[in-house]
C-alpha cells in the first residue's frame, strides 16, 4: 500500500522484501518508481480505479509519468463510474485498441432512487443547510461526503458540538480504525458517517 501521508520509509521496506502487488495513489506510486523501488518494466498488469475522480483531482500529469515508464507490452485497465470526453481522449495516449465496455447515463440511477440538490451560494451556507434538513426531514442514518480531509474533520467537529451523533472516515486512518468506524456505522452506533469523497464509491453499507 503506498499512499500519502504514511511512512515512505515502510514503503520502501514492503517494496524491497518483494511483493507481488501494489495499491497506491498516483503521486506516492510515482516516487517509488523514481527512487528505483518499484520496477515499472516488470509490471504486466496496471489497473486505474476512480479514473474520473483521478483526473478531475489533477493527477493526470503523474497518472501519464507512471504510464511512460511502463512497458509497451502492460494490459491495462480502466474503470470509472463516468467517462468524460477528455478521459477517454486521454486513453489513447496510452491504450492500444482497448476493449470498450460502456453504460448509457440513463442506466446509472437505481430505480427507486430519488436525488435531489439543494444550491447553496456561497461555502458558509453549508452547514446551517445541512442542519435545517435534518431539523425538516426524518433521517436515521446519512452519509455525508467531503472534498479533502480537512473539510471531514472540520465538519464532524461542528457536527458533535450540535450534539449529532457522528463519525468520520478518510483515507489517512489507519485500516482497523475505518474498519471500526464501518462496523460502528452499520450497525447503527453512529447515525451520521462523514468521509472524503474518494472513498464515496468504495463503502458497502
């Protein structure tokens, strides 16, 4: 697992006692291949996951870096749950004849869904927004999910000085604590969960 925020130190450790494969963000992944600890042209296999979220981020710089550095023989994968125009433009710069498999919008919403949005001006709106939807509509249990990391904590903060019961979850925590904070959110503990969007597509409740 080599992401931001944790050792590069143990990263480089894991690397060098060899395994076989490895999970990581596009700007920690990139620093290992140029420090010489992950072995590009070895790689048979390079998957991208949350493409969409990956570009619209602003990765695609070191998303293409790393791919420059593989093989010309790699299979690679790509998987998003929206393919804007620019994405798929993209992909030709690195996919030969890739195999297609793509769904129509309408296909995307669950039947039996209702979405809606509520536009709000400006940044400060937000949380007496979000405070009068739960004082106007009976919810049990919400997901809320936001930007960056610092946008989580400072919510979950004021979420508990207004006295709700919440949580929070974000990829800078350890394994076992998000485990702890699902297994709290699914059986009810906690009525309100709080993550970066990241894990947004990630989360089975």
């Amino acid at each position: 697992m080599c992401v931001g925020g944790t050792s590069v130190a143990a990263d480089i450790e894991a690397l060098n006692r060899g395994v076989h494969i490895v999970v990581g963000t596009p700007g920690r992944v990139t620093d290992m291949i140029q420090r010489g600890h992950i072995t590009s042209q070895t790689l048979r296999i390079f998957v991208l996951d949350e493409a969409d979220e990956m570009l619209s981020m602003g990765f695609k710089e070191q998303i293409l870096t790393i791919f420059r550095t593989m093989p010309g023989n790699i299979q690679v994968g790509l998987f998003s749950a929206t393919m804007p125009d620019d994405m798929l433009k993209m992909t030709e710069e690195f996919m030969r004849d890739p195999f297609k498999i793509l769904v129509d919008k309408e296909s995307l919403t669950l039947e039996g869904i209702n979405q809606y949005y509520v536009a709000i001006e400006t940044e400060q709106y937000k949380f007496e927004t979000l405070t009068d939807l739960y004082d106007n509509i009976d919810i049990q249990q919400a997901m809320i999910y936001a930007n960056t990391k610092k946008k989580v904590i400072e919510l979950g903060e004021r979420m508990a000085e207004a006295d709700f019961t919440c949580s929070i979850i974000h990829g800078d925590q350890e394994p076992n604590t998000r485990e702890s904070i699902m297994k709290d959110f699914r059986t009810g503990s906690t009525r309100v969960l709080i993550s970066t969007d990241l894990l947004a597509r990630g989360i089975d409740v």
